[in-house]
C-alpha cells in the first residue's frame, strides 16, 4: 500500500509498505479521509532532533475515517464507515490501517466523509468541555481559534455561556469564530487582553479560561485572566519539557487547573462517538472547520499550508483516493 513518510524536517516521501493484516478482535480500515491537525505539525512534522527520521510510515496523523473492508470481531461489519484513533506510535497517512473497537466510532451511511472526520478533533474537545462542569451564565475566554479553540467555541456557546471571549493573533481567525457562537474577539496584537476582558467582566475577570493554543505567553494568559476561584482548563501542549509560570497568579487567583487530554482518560473514543451523535441530530456543526480538502497525493502541500498558516487555513482534508 502507498504511505507518506517523513524523511527530514518538513519533508515528504510516498514509499510502498505491507497492507497490515487484522488479528482476531481486530478490523482492517480502508482509510478514505485525513484531516491535518496542529498536534501534527508541532510535534513531529516539524521536529528538527536528527534521530526522529526517518519516522515510521503514516506518521504523523491521527485523524482519520474510512470503511471497515475486514472485520474479525463482532462489533463491526464490512462496509461500515468509521472514525478510527491510531495505535500509538502509527498515523493515517496510507491506504489503510488495523484498529478495535475500542478506538473506532460507527459513522452514519448518509452524509461526506469529509465533514464526519471532523468530528475526531471536535470530540477530543467534547472531552475537555466536560470536565468544567456547567457553563450557564458563565464568561468564557478562550485562547487560540485554530481548529480547537473553534471547536471549544462551538461547543461553550452551545452548552450556555454568558459570553464566549476568543483571543487569537490572526484577524481571520477571529472573524471564523463569528460562525462558531463568539461574542467578543480580541486581537492581543492590537488591543490590551486585560483591559477588554476587564471591560466584559465588569473587573472580574473570567470564569474559565481556556488555553487551546500550546504556548507559554497563551499559558501565562489563561492565568493572568481568571478571576479568583475560577478554573482554567489546560488543552494546547507545549512544545517545552518545562514553561515558566508567573507564581503570584497561583497564589492571588487560586484557580482550578484542569490538564485535559482525552486521549489519555483511558476511554479515548466515547467523546467522538457522542460528538458524532450531536452531529447528526444537528447540535453542532464541526464541518465549518474545513477551509480547504486536497488530495492524499498533496500531502507535502497540505502540511506546508498548515505550517505556514497560508490561505486562511483552518483545516485541511485529504482524500486517500487522490
């Protein structure tokens, strides 16, 4: 089967390797949909460690959904449409993969691929949601609006708050955000962060702030604009071993730090499956996050445009086919 490898920092090989065969309790997936994620480009598309390359073929991507074309267990059929998370250590970019039922989602039959594999990153963000209790009435400000902070606007708005505050150094960003349910959008380039959420809080300062960019600065941000007792919700992760911390704002404020990552809760799929669900009763709309849809031949392009930010890319979807 033909799989992408990267062979050196940023670049791109297609090499042929065996099609993984299914053991018992497993299903061979004929991938048809990747999504670019910024996980992605961060921690391996851009890894500069010499040792790192070549990676292991397909990786890194790990939002992925195909067709079921070998079942060996029986919670899955062949032809079933799925959403697929990775083994640890694989990626999505070949032909097909091997997975279990622990880490697949069924997919509606009706309805593109393109738009369904959206609802992997936007689950992942489900997860994290959850873990700040309610939000009625509540001041969200959530920094960074790639396709995660969009995804946690979506779903705040939705589930409640008073006021959904987005914060991110791209204007087109912030103006996507309009569609997700934002209310107020700061430019910290070209405006104080602290005096606009003062002004929205009346001086309180928000109730959760939500760190989904992966950056010290936006780190130290999600502390300085939480009003005391509040909690701060840790999704973005940092390309740093060790972040520095401003002290006195753990000290002062005495929020709630909550560390989200829901592909290690130890139940990495029941979130995607419920987003899926929301999806198709038409609660939420995570297909408003693809902004361009390639060919899996345009592999080196469509991480290229991501790292770059070109285009006003927010999310990228690859068909396998082409």
């Amino acid at each position: 089967m033909k799989s992408a490898r990267l062979v050196g920092p940023k670049n791109f090989e297609f090499v042929d390797v065996e099609t993984p065969v299914p053991s018992d309790g497993q299903c061979l997936i004929k991938l048809e949909r990747v999504s670019v994620c910024g996980s992605d480009i961060r921690h391996g598309y851009s890894s500069t460690v010499e040792e790192d390359y070549p990676m292991k073929p397909g990786s890194p991507c790990h939002e992925l959904a195909g067709i079921v074309v070998d079942s060996k267990t029986d919670d899955f059929q062949e032809g079933q449409r799925v959403i697929t998370i990775p083994y640890r250590g694989t990626g999505g970019l070949c032909e097909y993969v091997i997975s279990d039922p622990t880490r697949m989602a069924l997919l509606p039959d009706t309805g593109s691929l393109d738009e369904w594999v959206m609802c992997q990153p936007s689950g992942t963000v489900l997860y994290s949601c959850r873990q700040m209790g309610s939000v009625l009435g509540q001041n969200v400000l959530i920094l960074g609006q790639g396709s995660i902070g969009l995804s946690f606007t979506m779903l705040v708005s939705r589930m409640g708050a008073r006021n959904v505050i987005v914060a991110d150094l791209l204007d087109y960003r912030l103006e996507k955000s309009k569609e997700f349910g934002s209310t107020h959008r700061i430019n910290p380039d070209k405006e104080s962060l602290s005096e606009a959420i003062s002004e929205i809080t009346g001086g309180v300062g928000a109730d959760i702030t939500v760190e989904a960019a992966g950056y010290p600065d936006t780190l130290n941000m999600a502390f300085s604009q939480i009003r005391q007792f509040g909690t701060i919700i840790v999704f973005g992760i940092q390309t740093d071993k060790y972040v520095p911390i401003e002290h006195n704002y753990w000290m002062e404020q005495q929020p709630r730090i909550i560390p989200t990552t829901g592909a290690r809760s130890g139940d990495p799929i029941t979130q995607i499956k419920d987003m899926v669900s929301l999806t198709e009763r038409g609660w939420a709309d995570p297909s408003k996050l693809i902004t361009h849809k390639m060919g899996f031949s345009e592999v080196q392009n469509a991480y290229d445009m991501y790292d770059q930010q070109q285009d006003n890319v927010i999310k990228v979807v690859m068909n396998i086919n082409d």
